[in-house]
C-alpha cells in the first residue's frame, strides 16, 4: 500500500529505556519528538515477544478449547491453546509446541492463517494465528507450565461459535483466532 500523503507522520525516537523487566515482558519509555511540530512526549509500552493462537481441528472437526485462571481478569476464561514464540521459534512450531503441552493433542499439520497487533498502543509484538488440522490426543498428556492448569475440550465449531456470540469466550486474542478461521472458510 503506498504511503498516504495525508497520514500523519511517524514521530522520531529520541531515548528508549528499560522501566522494568518481567518473567514474559518488558515495560519500557520511549521519548519521541513529532517531526513537523516538534512536540515531544514520553510514551510507555510492553516489549514483548509475539504469541501463536492455535485454531486446533480434530480429525472430528471439533475445535479444541482451553478454560483457566487469568491473574490479570481475575476469571477463569475459555481460550484456544496458544502462548509465547520463543527466540528464533518458526511461529508454527511454536503454535504446535503450545498445543501439544496445554491440551496434550497433537496435529497432522499446521499453517498460519493470520497475523495481527494485539494492541498497539501498548504493545509492539504480533499474534500470529496457527490452523492446526488433524489433530489427536498424543497419550503423552500436557506439559503445563509450572502456575498453569486447565480444563481441555473438544466441541463442535458450532458451539465454539455460539460461545463467541454469546460472550461465554471474551478473551480478545482467542476471538481474533476464530474470526481468522472463519475468513478461510
């Protein structure tokens, strides 16, 4: 897409420090300066590594769900299995790695099928979407990490989606999946 002339401008990056540094991200400042005006201000933001969201088909064609505990809501929440990319991870095998160790289901393959800012305003990393077809419980179980803990489920993507409407799944993340999936249908 060609630069539009009436976009505003990206402002200039002055100083970036760290604030805090945190078990999964980091809250940094950025002092900026607007190019044309020369107004200045100092912004803060989560340095954070991007996430795989996994839309996981069995080989029934039910999508598999994650419920847990969020410290953040202070609810438990249904979800689709995804979580942190890790350094030099291909976005796939991060989505399959995540779905393997949360829900303990294993699939044929996996393609990623959205990419997107969660947020930002606040954040500068990406949500990338994995498709993952074909899959089936491993016998292998999960391999939660050490404050996770959840309830796995297979339901039909009718339910899923009625769920979405309804608001029974509100976290953000897990309806940009669904809305990817449904773009490829």
């Amino acid at each position: 897409m060609a630069e539009d002339e009436k976009a505003p401008p990206r402002w200039d990056i002055l100083d970036d420090k760290l604030l805090q540094a945190c078990r999964v991200w980091d809250l940094r400042a950025r002092h900026y300066r607007h190019p044309k005006t020369g107004k200045e201000g100092e912004f803060y933001y989560i340095d954070s590594r991007d996430w795989a969201i996994v839309v996981a088909l069995t080989v029934d064609g039910e999508i598999v769900l994650v419920r847990q505990f969020r410290w953040g809501s202070d609810e438990l929440s249904w979800e689709l299995p995804g979580g942190i990319i890790d350094e030099g991870e291909d976005p796939v095998a991060a989505g399959l790695r995540e779905l393997r160790e949360e829900t303990g289901y294993v699939a044929e393959s996996g393609r990623i099928i959205g990419r997107s800012r969660p947020n930002p305003a606040i954040l500068n990393n990406h949500s990338v979407v994995v498709l993952a077809e074909g899959c089936r419980l491993c016998g292998e179980g999960t391999a939660w990490d050490e404050h996770e803990e959840m309830e796995v489920r297979a339901l039909p993507e009718a339910t899923v989606m009625d769920w979405a409407r309804e608001g029974v799944m509100t976290h953000a993340l897990a309806l940009n999946g669904l809305l990817y999936y449904q773009l490829q249908t």
